[in-house]
C-alpha cells in the first residue's frame, strides 16, 4: 500500500492516544495519531516522523502521522495499514492459491473476525494485528493488556472446531527482525491464549514489512517463538 502527500516531521509531544504536536516545516501540526497503542518506545521528542495529508478540508487536523524513525529502523504505527497489506497478501494467494473470495470483517460466534477467504478446496478466517513493539531485533505483541486480542484468539480456536481453517496473522510493521513472541510481561493471558489457540489448530504467520515514508508492504515470513 501507498500514501500520498507524505511530509517529514519532527515529533514534539503527544497530548493523548489520538494526537500529536509535530514540527512541520517550521510551524506546529497537530496531527491525528493512526496508532491508539501506548508506542512510548517510538513517540520521544525529536524523533523523525512522516505525516500524510488528509484529503478532508473539514477534519480538524490536518496531517495523519503514519511512520517514526527508531535508530536504524523506520516503522510504520498505522493502525489501518496491516489489514490492508494483509489483504494484498490474500489477493496475491499467498495465504490460499487461487483465493475465490476474500471478505474482509466477517462474524462469526460473537466476534467480527478480520478477513474469511476461500478457495476450492479451503474456507479460512484470518484476525490480523500490527506489531511495532521491537527490543533487540525482537517484536512482540501487544503493548499493552488486549481483553479483544484474547477473545479473538479463541474465537479463531471455535473457527477450526466448526471445520474451518484458522489464521492468527502478525503483521510487523517494520522490516529484518530475528524473531516474533507474543509478549508476555504485558499480558501473560494472551500469550496463554496464543499457545491455547496453537494447540487447538489455529495457524500462525507473521509477516514482516518492507516500510518507506510513502508506503509498506509484506515482505518475508518470521520466525515465531511461544
């Protein structure tokens, strides 16, 4: 995926989860944040930043701020982009060859689950989460305690007992890492809940990005440790 009229920034505060005060071509943005994470490690003052311009005259803010420079490491922390670099991924087949429908936000049980796709011979649903925690090469999920993240993960457990193929996709945000674990410190229930999910038949993937100021997309499949 791609953005267009992306403008580079330096990052100044973060009032709250949703906006940001960025310098921009000498003057203060405040700038919609696309990541309500917590992303202390990535959001300190004088980071490089990148912000693409919201096509609406009439949003309060301006600028969206899609990416952040973290030492060598350029991270994309929209929230909206993993879904839909996983969605080219679908579309390409390379989850399912021959994909015959992709539907994105589709029920099943009491949850919206991310992506259903099918092919002759598969039926799969998908639940998708963006990954910009990373310590030493090492990305983790979440950041923060996922109540949601825990409930999706077993209603993906439900999906395979119903005759379905199901799918917990990581999509990281940022590119070369060594490895994805699920992050434990944060919130040892959904790494119960992965490894449950695992052990029930749920398939795991994740993916890393290949990530520019202008654009992100999936690059290669990393290694996952429970």
């Amino acid at each position: 995926m791609r953005y267009d009229n992306i403008h580079p920034g330096v990052f100044l505060s973060r009032p709250n989860r949703f906006i940001a005060q960025v310098e921009n071509g000498g003057r203060v943005e405040v700038c919609h944040v696309k990541n309500t994470g917590r992303c202390r490690e990535l959001l300190v003052p004088g980071a490089r930043v990148w912000l693409t311009e919201c096509p609406n005259p009439a949003r309060k803010t301006r600028f969206d701020l899609v990416a952040v420079q973290k030492g060598d490491r350029l991270i994309n922390m929209d929230a909206a982009a993993p879904n839909r670099v996983f969605g080219e991924y679908l579309a390409a087949g390379l989850l399912l060859p021959s994909p015959t429908l992709i539907r994105p936000e589709t029920p099943f049980g009491s949850s919206r689950l991310d992506f259903y796709v099918e092919n002759a011979a598969e039926r799969a649903f998908c639940e998708v989460k963006g990954v910009t925690l990373e310590q030493d090469g090492v990305v983790l999920f979440p950041d923060a305690p996922t109540q949601r993240g825990v409930r999706h993960l077993r209603e993906l457990a439900r999906c395979v007992a119903a005759g379905y193929s199901a799918w917990a996709v990581f999509v990281v945000q940022m590119e070369d890492v060594r490895f994805f674990t699920p992050n434990r410190a944060a919130h040892p229930a959904f790494a119960d809940a992965l490894k449950a999910a695992s052990d029930a038949g749920v398939r795991l993937l994740a993916l890393d990005c290949r990530v520019t100021p202008d654009s992100i997309e999936s690059r290669r499949e990393v290694r996952i440790v429970l």
